[in-house]
C-alpha cells in the first residue's frame, strides 16, 4: 500500500485468545532497510498522531515502521482493565515475533511505552540494535501513587477497580497495573540496556517532567543521545515535525 495507508495485520498473542491489530508503514515493492516498531502511551492507539507522521516518514526513507494497539485497545481484542507494562511487553514481543522476527529492529516507546520498549530492548538485545524514548514515564508508579492518594490505593487494591478519569480517557483499571509497576527497577532497567538510546523530552512536560528522565540517564549504561525541544509539552504534538525528523534520522542513520 501506499506510505500514507498502512497495511493491516492481526497478530495472535501466543497462550492467549487476545487478537492485536498492528499497521505496517511501508512503502510499495520497497525492500525496507531497517524495521522499528511504535509502542503507544498510557491508554493510546497506534492510529495517533506520532505512530502516522513517524510511518509516513519513515517508509520516505525506504524503512519500515510497526505500530500496535494492546490488547483492549483500539481495534485489538481482550481485555482493557488488566493493562500494566509487563503486559504491554507480552504484546509487543507477540508483534515481533509475528512480523519482525529478524534484526535490525529499533523499539520507540512513547511516554508508558517507553518503559514497555526500554524492558523489550533489554530483553532482546542483540535483535533490538537501537533504542527511541519519547518522553518515557520513568517514575510512573511513584507518580500515580502521590496523585490517588493512600485511601484510594487501599481502595483500588481491595476492590481491584480504579475508574480512571484522565484527559484523554477514562476506564476502569484493575490493580495488576500498580502491582506489576512496584516490581520494575528503573535504575536496573537502565543498566541492563546496551544499544545506542535516543531520549526525546519536552523541557515544559508537567506530565512526565524531563527531571525524571535526567535522573534515570544517569544511570544509563549505553550510549545516550538526549534531545531536549525547548518549550514541549508531553504530547510534543506543536513540535511533531521535528519529533518526527530526529526519531527518523536516528532509525535509518548507518
């Protein structure tokens, strides 16, 4: 298909009965160079704004982009409730089993997704050879907890409900999603990881403020780029064009 429509594929996670919908970016009779793979944020879709700029540019310089709704997600099957990062991980190794089985893969992980691609890239190394951060949500699980409050946890893990009102969504949520963040060492994660690691982060992120991925840079172990864009927010979504041009030359860059 064309760069600006993408392929549709439907990817069975194995051991389950969860059907995820992925878009392949790629451009007719090409013979990408490179493939990446998009893992959205916290309650998104891979029909957002970054997965579409980033596919179109990047089947323009004859790569390959894949980008996944989790399951519950957008057009995938299963369950929406039970999200949590070990989860999403399960997915996207589910996805790159399916359709980009061999290396070169470069993982790019948009806010929540990021720490899914940070955990895959550990994982899969040598398959994974590089590594796109979009302001990723290091320091989630200490966030979340100061904003609910400790009556609303003791609430939300006796009940295993959180009805979750956000800006952009709003859902019930079970407590797998707060348990299974307890179990992640940011600053081990970090360590673990050894390929080249692009980090992108809005210097007005209220969100994720870029603190936290300064902290967690500290401890990184491989080679790191960190790109600040002056006066972006956490969607990034006024400086998408240049967003897009620094993830893409990172990707097919020799």
């Amino acid at each position: 298909m064309s760069a600006r429509r993408p392929r549709r594929h439907r990817v069975a996670v194995p051991g389950t009965d969860v059907v995820l919908e992925v878009d392949e970016w790629v451009d007719d009779g090409a013979r990408p160079s490179t493939t990446a793979l998009f893992l959205p944020g916290f309650g998104s879709v891979r029909s957002g704004a970054k997965a579409t700029s980033l596919g179109i540019e990047l089947a323009s310089r004859g790569a390959r982009l894949l980008a996944l709704d989790y399951e519950g997600h957008g057009g995938s099957t299963g369950s929406f409730a039970t999200l949590s990062v070990s989860r999403h991980l399960r997915d996207a190794l589910a996805v790159i089993g399916a359709l980009a089985p061999a290396p070169p893969l470069t993982v790019i992980g948009s806010s929540l997704g990021g720490l899914v691609a940070a955990r895959a890239a550990a994982k899969l190394q040598p398959h994974v050879h590089r590594l796109a951060l979009i302001a990723p949500a290091f320091g989630f699980r200490e966030r979340f907890e100061r904003r609910l409050g400790e009556a609303a946890l003791e609430h939300w893990e006796r009940t295993n409900v959180l009805r979750y009102s956000g800006e952009h969504f709003c859902a019930e949520i079970a407590f797998d999603l707060l348990r299974d963040a307890r179990t992640l060492d940011e600053d081990e994660l970090a360590r673990a990881i050894d390929v080249p690691t692009l980090l992108v982060h809005g210097t007005d992120d209220v969100t994720v403020p870029i603190e936290c991925s300064l902290d967690v840079a500290k401890h990184w172990r491989a080679p790191l780029r960190f790109e600040r864009i002056a006066g972006g927010d956490h969607r990034l979504e006024s400086s998408l064009e240049q967003l897009t041009a620094t993830i893409a030359e990172f990707v097919v860059a020799p």
